[in-house]
C-alpha cells in the first residue's frame, strides 16, 4: 500500500513538473512572440519616417511622379488604410496622370500670387470657373481649395475671388425681387470685401467651407441659396458637406490641395496627422474620385 502511495507521488510530481516546465515554454514563446512585434513595429516606424521625411512644403514643387508616390505612403501611413493591400491602393490612391505638373510656373508659390500661379498652372480649369453660368445652380463648386485650418482657409478665400465669375445684371439693374444680388452674402464673412463692394466688381462670392464660426446648418443654407463656384475649406468640413448633399461636384473641374503653407508647428495640411487622415478621407470619396479620374486632364494640383 505504501508502495503505490509512493508512486502515485512520484506520477503527481512529474505531472506537476510537466506543467511547470509546459508553462515556462509557453511564456519563453509569448515573450519572443512579443519582442518580434515591438521590433518589427520599431522597424516600420523607422522606415515610415525615412519614407515621409521631406521639408515642409517641398512637395508641391517636386514632378507628378513623385508627388503621386508620396502621397501614396502618405495614405498608407494613415490609420484608415493602413491594412490595405497594394492593388487596394491603387484603386482609391492619388496616380500620377491625376497631378498637374506645375514645375515650369514661374510665379511664386505665395498668398497674394495664387490667381496668377493657378492661371499658369491650370488654365482649362481657371478658365472653367471664371466663366462658369449662374444658371448652373447654388452648390455647384468648379474649383474647390483644400487646406489645413479656418484662418488659412479665410486668408486663401480673398485672392481666390478674383477667380469668381462676374455676376450678371437681373432685371436690368443688378437687383433680384429688390434687393441687391448680393445681400445677405456678407453675414458672417461670407460675403464680399470692402475693397470690392467699393469698385463694383460684382463677383459670386467664394464659399468657405469650415467648422469654425460657422456651424453646418449655415453652410448648408449658404449653398443652398448662393451661386459660389470657388470654394474653400478643411477636408473634413467638405467632405460633410459632400456626403449630406449641400455641396454639389458634377461641375468639379479642379483640386487644389494647399500643400506648402505649414501651421506654428511647421505641420502642412499632408503633415498633420489629423488633417492628413481627412484629406485622404476626402479624396478617396466616390464623388471626388469620378470627378478627378474623368475630367480629361490632370485636376488635381498641389501649390
């Protein structure tokens, strides 16, 4: 009777030292399992930084080619894409023959120059814009800006007017059921300058398109009741306003992401790592991406 008890001790232990060493293994694979993650993760991290590494801004004065690659890591850093696979990417991803080429402009990438730059850089589509019909209707954006936040884009909206076309006289005096054409269009910075108002240039006004001061309903009943084929605005504000229907693109002829102007901490809109997530959000809209892919000629410029 001893004996077994012996034995069966002697069983338990092995069993025990069984599991103990069965558990040390497991832990042993866990934790190399762990530190192959942390570095692979380290590694990707590094090469991320290599790859997206340039000086603010320089993006824009680089060829398509290159540009298009950019933007493509650009997208793959994001955590929305991040999991894509490589033909994914070339699906909803920004290609070569969508960049306008603006390297041979000659006009300074600056504030007050951006009509001039824009003209020499895009011409079919400044074209398009300055003479587009009013008949086309309210919402009907022909050139949309994109950039990083509220005050630039306030900033962007004051030489990108001379982009607007005239607006025609109604009734033979300039003035609809009474009133000016453009009352109303000055509440809350969406109207016209002083400067203008005071020279007569009549133009539709541009539409600035951002949460800040301005709340969606507002924009929303803006677009609604004003011909502004020149707009501006963050990417997450146009792409709101695109997915609830107010702002309207079968007239979309350009993209102009601002691209070299950087914020205080020297972070352009392709930088910042939220407005960078709304941009490619933007961009890889269905409507945006019919518009870009069919209008015959690169539409989409970086300035």
């Amino acid at each position: 009777m001893a004996g077994k008890q012996r034995q069966k001790a002697g069983v338990d232990t092995d069993e025990e030292e069984g599991e103990k060493e069965a558990g040390e293994e497991e832990r042993r694979k866990a934790h190399k399992k762990r530190k192959r993650k942390e570095q692979d993760k380290a590694r990707k991290a590094k090469k991320a930084k290599e790859n997206l590494a340039l000086p603010p801004g320089s993006l824009a004065q680089r060829p398509p080619d290159v540009q298009a690659d950019h933007l493509r890591k650009l997208l793959k850093s994001c955590r929305a894409f991040a999991k894509l696979s490589e033909l994914e990417l070339d699906e909803i991803g920004v290609s070569e023959k969508m960049l306008v080429d603006s390297t041979s402009v000659e006009v300074e990438r600056v504030l007050e120059l951006l009509p001039r730059f824009l003209e020499g850089a895009m011409p079919k589509a400044i074209e398009s814009a300055t003479h587009a019909d009013q008949g086309s209707g309210p919402g009907q954006v022909v050139i949309l800006v994109v950039t990083g936040n509220a005050q630039r884009a306030a900033d962007l909206a004051r030489p990108l007017r001379q982009l607007s076309p005239r607006l025609t006289p109604v009734n033979g005096r300039g003035k609809k059921d009474g009133k000016d054409e453009e009352d109303g269009m000055e509440s809350k910075g969406q109207g016209r300058s002083k400067a203008a108002s005071e020279k007569g240039d009549k133009r539709a006004p541009v539409a600035k398109l951002f949460a800040r001061h301005f709340k969606m309903s507002e924009q929303q009943a803006f677009l609604s009741s004003h011909f502004s084929p020149v707009a501006v605005g963050t990417p997450q504000r146009l792409a709101d306003l695109i997915n609830c229907g107010s702002l309207h693109l079968q007239h979309l002829t350009a993209i102009i992401l601002d691209a070299s102007w950087a914020d205080q901490k020297m972070r352009t809109l392709l930088e910042g790592p939220e407005t960078r997530e709304a941009l490619f959000h933007l961009l890889t809209l269905a409507p945006i991406r019919e518009r870009i892919s069919s209008n015959g000629w690169p539409s989409l410029l970086l300035f």
